[in-house]
C-alpha cells in the first residue's frame, strides 16, 4: 500500500524515556521516530531488553515504576498524547487506542470476572449502552478472540482461565472499543500456533474490514514479516532500521538487522 502522502494517524517524534532509580535517571529510549498510517501494520520487533515494550507503554501513557517520558512528541490526529491528564489518557485509550499489554497475568484484576471486566472496556467506550447490548457484544469479541464457550466463560475469574485464555481475554478487552489503534504487544507470545494464527487472522480482518490500524510488538522477525506491512528494528533503545516487511528481510541495511535476519528460522 502506498502511505507516503497521507498524515500518519499516530506520529512518535524524538520520544525519549528514562527510569528513575535513587538519584540517577536512565534513558532507555533515545529520541524513537515512528509512523503509523491508517489500516497500516507496523511491527517493532527486537531482543529482549531493546525497548519495545517502554515504547508501547509511552504511548497509552502506561509506563511502568518510576518510567516517565524527558522529551519528544506522541501526536494522535492532531493531539499530543504526552501533554493530556491522566483522565483524558484514559478517554483515550477506551476509545481511540486499545492496548494489549505484554503480561496477561498482572494485567487483569482478579477479583473480577472477566466478563465484567471486558464490560467495562465496552461501556468505557460507549459503543454499546444498554445490558443485554454490551453482554451479545462481549460474547462478540471474545469469540472473535477465539475464545471457547464465551458465554459460559464470561462468567469465570483470571484465577480460572490458562495463560493462554487471559491472553484472549485482554485482546477482546483491546478489540472491545473497536479502537482506531490496537496496540499488542507479544500478544501471541503464550499460544499455540493454531490459536496464535486465529488471533492474528482476526486482526488482519479488522485492518482490511475497519481499517483498524495496528502496532505489533515481537521479537519473532517471521512473524513479523509475515503479518506487517512496515517493519520497525529497535535495538538499545534506538531504531536502527525501518522500511517495508519485505525490504527488511530481503536487503537488510543496519549489521545488527543483517544478524536478526540470519538468526530466524
Ligand atoms: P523489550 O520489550 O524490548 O524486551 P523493554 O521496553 O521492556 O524491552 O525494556 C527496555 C529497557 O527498559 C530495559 O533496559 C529494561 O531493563 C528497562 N526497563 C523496563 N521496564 C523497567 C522498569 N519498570 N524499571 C526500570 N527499568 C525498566
Ligand atoms: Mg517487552
């Protein structure tokens, strides 16, 4: 697809991000550039430890411990996400954004089903009002998450799903708000293969159908090719490489891409 001449839905200029620990701070992002255009799929991918998950967590404001952006710019149509109150971030990422962390674990609250608590992404975004509305409608997105039984499962706590289910459950929680960005972040990480393609399957729907943008965080450089249309490579908390998905993997330009690229299967 052709994005040159279009305003990019989401715009990262010179982010930069440091963590606090005692008097010292440490940068761990050094000033990230980062397109996305709408209906785009933009995978980061990276080793561990390269700074994908702070770049992810910067944008839905959500950075964890003492994380807190020093400079740069997160503009979302027109509005620079790094200038909004905590409240009109969570506006946001009901509604505009939706945001699959990396660990599904410490990501959904445990007294709560996880009926409730796709719900509460439902409401929040107020696609849905009335009871039986925003129930058919979270039956919706975890079928559409490939979860099992939805309606039947809505009625269970974290503590009674696998990994590999609460990784569902916060999918249809991003997906819940029929967000213009979805940002996932390993999302597949914990599942099979059969139940990761499903997941990915439905998210390259929702591209082509709603023109849903999405960023894709993995450190798998195949999947990766597979799934985006431009690939971002983040090493140290720098981007060394960006470009077209199969540009990346046929003619990479930076030595440390040229060594993810000889390293995948
Ligand atoms: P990735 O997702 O690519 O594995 P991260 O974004 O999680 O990488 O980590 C980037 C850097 O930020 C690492 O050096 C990591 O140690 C640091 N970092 C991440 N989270 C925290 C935190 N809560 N406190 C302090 N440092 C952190
Ligand atoms: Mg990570």
């Amino acid at each position: 697809m052709t994005t040159e001449n279009r305003t990019p839905l989401l715009s990262i200029r010179d982010l930069k991000v440091a963590f606090d620990s005692g008097k010292t701070s440490n940068e761990v992002l050094h000033g990230i550039d980062l397109d996305i255009h709408r209906g785009e799929t933009v995978a980061i991918v990276g080793e561990s430890g390269s700074g994908k998950s702070t770049t992810a967590s910067a944008i839905v404001n959500l950075l964890p411990g003492t994380g807190h952006v020093t400079g740069g710019s997160i503009v979302l149509e027109g509005t620079d996400l790094t200038s909004l109150t905590k409240a009109q971030m969570e506006r946001i990422r009901g509604r505009d954004i939706g945001f699959v962390p990396q660990d599904p674990m410490s990501n959904l609250n445990p007294v709560w089903s996880i009926g409730f608590q796709v719900k509460e992404a439902i409401r929040a975004n107020g696609i849905a009002t009335g009871r039986k509305e925003v129930e058919r409608r979270a039956i919706e997105v975890l079928q559409q998450a490939g979860l099992a039984d939805a309606e039947r499962r809505l009625h269970q706590f974290p503590h009674q799903f696998s990994g590999g289910m609460r990784q569902r459950a916060l999918i249809s929680i991003g997906l819940a708000a029929d967000p213009k960005l979805l940002i996932a972040d390993e999302p597949t990480s914990a599942l099979d293969v059969t139940v990761q393609r499903v997941i990915l399957d439905h998210m390259a729907s929702l591209t082509a159908e709603k023109g849903t943008s999405v960023l894709l965080i993995t450190h798998d450089l195949g999947l990766a090719a597979e799934r985006a249309d431009t690939i971002v490579v983040m090493n140290q908390g720098e981007i060394v490489e960006s470009g077209p998905s199969r540009e990346i993997l046929e003619n990479p330009q930076h030595p440390y891409t040229q060594r993810l690229v000889a390293a995948a299967p």
